[in-house]
C-alpha cells in the first residue's frame, strides 16, 4: 500500500528582535556538541544577512540564515551563503527544513542572486538542487574531508570563478575548518 502524505503546515517568517533568545536556544538544542549562538547572534546584528523562521505556534522550529557575499575579486557579484541552518530535533525529518530553505533560494533568486552556496551535507543538499562547487572558491582552506560538501545551486547567470568575499561574521577561521 501506498504511504499517505500529511501535508505540512509552515508558517515562514522573517526573524524579528524578540527572536534571539529562541533562536539561541534552537541552535543549543539542534547542535548539542557545536556553539554556533555566537556566529548566529553576530549575523542577527549583521545588515548583510536575512533570516527566516518556520514556527509552530508560537515556538520557532527552524531558522535560515542568508548572507549576501560578493568575490574577492569582483565586488559587484551578487552571491549568496546559506547558513546557519537549524531545525529542532522534534521537527527534523517532516520537510519543514527543506521548505525554509526552498524559501530561502526563491528569495535569493527574486533579489537578483547568482548562486546560493553552502557548507553542509552533501546527501541533504544535494535532494535540494546543490552540486559541488568547484569555481567558487571558500575564503579560508577547507579539510580536505570537507571539499564536497562545498556546494552551490545556481539562480541566474553570474560569476563562475573566485574566492568568496563574506562579511565580518563569516570571517573567522574556525567556521570554515
């Protein structure tokens, strides 16, 4: 027998000020063994990142951040970092991470961005339209283990080739190794 289908519910929204203590406290709960509160409160404060919320309730369930980024080398290039992103453990595996992050890449196209990037899981990202970005180059080395999950879904004709410029929060070593 076939397997039925619930439709999700998704509420997205725009992340506002009274969010950051409920974010903090996704991000400490989705990533137990990774403290990514002070990259998230710093991209909170940052006019170069969007965020995006899906709620349930009241209660935030799931976060996007996108960063508008340019190339070292070109200034004008209308790119797009995807991340962090979190969904709580209650909710991961219902759709509701991937349809934040559909809603993240209509929005990145509809603002004029080239390509989306991302450091993540190539089996996830990769059911969302990434593929291995080999031109783009990160603004620090990645581990050698890390290479594939540097990924990009292309969103209108742009630069190929460079080294991703990120602004101060994306700007700190440790992120990117």
């Amino acid at each position: 027998p076939a397997l039925a289908c619930r439709p999700i519910a998704m509420e997205i929204d725009t992340a506002i000020a009274g969010d950051v203590g409920p974010l903090f406290a996704l991000y400490r709960v989705a990533f137990p063994d990774e403290d990514l509160v002070p990259l998230v409160g710093q991209l909170l404060t940052d006019t170069a990142a969007t965020h995006w919320v899906m709620r349930d309730g009241r209660a935030i369930v799931a976060h996007i951040g996108v960063t508008a980024c340019a190339l070292q080398e070109d200034a004008d290039a209308r790119l797009a970092l995807l991340g962090p992103v979190a969904v709580h453990p209650n909710h991961q595996r219902t759709g509701r991470g991937s349809g934040l992050i559909r809603h993240g890449l209509a929005e990145a196209a509809a603002a004029g961005k080239a390509k989306m990037l991302v450091l993540g899981n190539p089996a996830f990202y990769g059911r969302l339209g990434f593929i291995e970005e080999t031109g783009i180059a990160t603004p620090y080395s990645l581990p050698t283990a890390w290479m594939s999950a540097w990924q990009s879904v292309r969103l209108a004709d742009g630069p190929t080739h460079g080294t991703l410029a990120v602004p101060a929060p994306w700007q700190n070593p440790p992120l990117w190794a």
